[in-house]
C-alpha cells in the first residue's frame, strides 16, 4: 500500500492527524528533501527506511515504492503543502496504477494557505476578489499557451504565484504588463509557516527589488491583488438585514 501524504506547509503541527498516523506507521518515507521540514520526519517510527527524493529519479522512486510493497509494506510519498499542487503526483499515480498497486492520497494544507495566515488576509473579498488564480511563471517547466501571468493578470483577481521568485523581474513586468497597477498591493512570503518565515509587503512595482534585497529566490510565494487593501464590503452572510436558510434578517 502506498499512501501519498501532504506535509503542510512547514511547521510539523500544521500536517493532518491522519498524516502524522500515516508517518508514525509507514515502513518507509520517500520525502522531498528540498522542501519538507525535518522535524516532520520525528514521526516516523524507529525501523522506518528514510529516503530524500531530491537526490532520486521518478524511476528509483518507484522502485522503492514497489519494493516496500511487495514485501506487505506500506510507504509515504510525503510532498510538500497539498500533493495536488505542483506535486508531480500523477505520474507516480498512473505509474502504480499500471503495476496494480493500491494507493490513497492524504491532502495537506498548501503553502498558499499558510501565506493568507502569515498575512493575516482573505483572499476573496466581496466587492474585491472571488477567485484565487494559482500559477506559476514559466520556467525551466513551461507553461501551457493561455496562461502567461500577463493574461491572468488581465483578471485583477488575487494571485499567487508558486516557484517563480527567482525570476521575480519577470513576474513583475508581466504582472504590470497585464494591467496591474503599479500600485497595487503583493507580498513575498518566504517559507510560511516555517520557524524563519519571513513576509515582505511590497507593491506590484516593487516585487523585484523586493525580493533580491532580501535575498529571496526559493521557498517563497508571490501574491498580488487589492485583498491586501485596505477597501472591500462586509459580507451579506452576516449582514443582520440578510436572510439566509439558518438566520431570519430583520429585514426578511
Ligand atoms: N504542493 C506544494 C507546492 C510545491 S511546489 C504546496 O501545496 O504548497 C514548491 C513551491 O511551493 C516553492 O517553490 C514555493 O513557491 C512554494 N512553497 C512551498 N512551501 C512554501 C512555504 N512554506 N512558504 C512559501 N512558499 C512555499
């Protein structure tokens, strides 16, 4: 049995009780290196195989997935945040599929969530934005035709962009190319949730220098949009004139 699990975004008590369970009781963990704190790893029991993918191919990954279970084990694919974003999952996924082997994937909490709580924010504000667009800059991995930060900046909606920091010059001429004002509010957030977590609140026209005066190039988000404002509605939700299924409003 294999068991894909979402680390959280850094801090060991910010994985779900069922990960933690799922560590405490694997007889081997296959953890991306470069990203997972290594204080999650005190979960693990003490006759658990430890193996750092970082230093692995999809092929020697597999081999060791397929070994474990084999011999009536059960692994960990432990990923970084949630293993649905930028996890390189479903290839391990169809991989197993194609061997028949049962696997089950345990979501974790996304670096982007853990950005909105170093924030103290909300990424949809009535009358701001209600949507979230997650993306990422073309990089070495490039990105489909349709989905340049440029277009979605178009959208004015909140954004956060994964793994392009270090390439944040680009970010942010694309972002003002796509109709971002200068002005407009964005954050650095540099390993959240981590003990040395670090926010940096810029503007749009300040990401890039931003992020090289601090050094900033890994292990860290980019957000932008007008939910780090300061303008927005209340929500009607709460509103006491708003009737709803479970409250009657004063004015209902
Ligand atoms: N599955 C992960 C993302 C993996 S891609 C998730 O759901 O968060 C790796 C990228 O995620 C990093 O380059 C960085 O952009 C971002 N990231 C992961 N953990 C982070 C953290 N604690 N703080 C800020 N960014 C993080």
């Amino acid at each position: 049995m294999i068991n894909f699990v979402g680390a959280g975004p850094g801090a060991p008590d910010l994985i779900t009780l069922r990960g933690a369970e799922l560590l405490k009781t694997a007889d081997a963990i296959i953890y991306a290196g470069s990203l997972i704190n290594p204080a999650l790893l005190e979960y693990a029991g003490s006759g658990c195989e430890l193996h750092n993918s970082a230093e692995m191919t999809l092929d020697q990954v597999m081999a060791v997935l397929l070994r474990v279970h084999r011999a009536g084990g059960m692994a960990v694919r432990l990923h970084t945040g949630d293993p649905s974003i930028y996890g390189a999952v479903r290839e391990q996924m169809d991989r197993l599929k194609a061997e028949g082997v049962p696997y089950e994937i345990c979501p974790g909490v996304s670096s982007f969530c853990g950005a909105a709580a170093a924030l103290k924010t909300e990424y949809t504000l009535p009358q701001v934005s209600q949507s979230v667009i997650i993306t990422r800059r073309a990089g070495r991995t490039p990105v489909p035709p349709g989905e340049s930060i440029s277009s979605f900046a178009a959208h004015g909606a909140s954004m956060v962009i994964f793994l392009s920091t270090g390439l944040a010059e680009k970010v942010q001429g694309e972002l003002l190319a796509g109709g971002y004002n200068a002005d407009t509010p964005a954050a650095i957030v540099y390993k959240a949730t981590w003990p040395d977590e670090k926010v940096f609140r810029c503007t749009v026209g300040t990401i890039a220098e931003t992020a090289a005066q601090n050094g900033v190039s890994n292990m860290a988000l980019i957000l932008v949009g007008d939910f780090m404002g300061y303008d927005y509605q209340l929500s009607r939700l709460y509103d006491p004139a708003f009737t709803h299924a479970f409250r009657q409003g004063s004015e209902g």
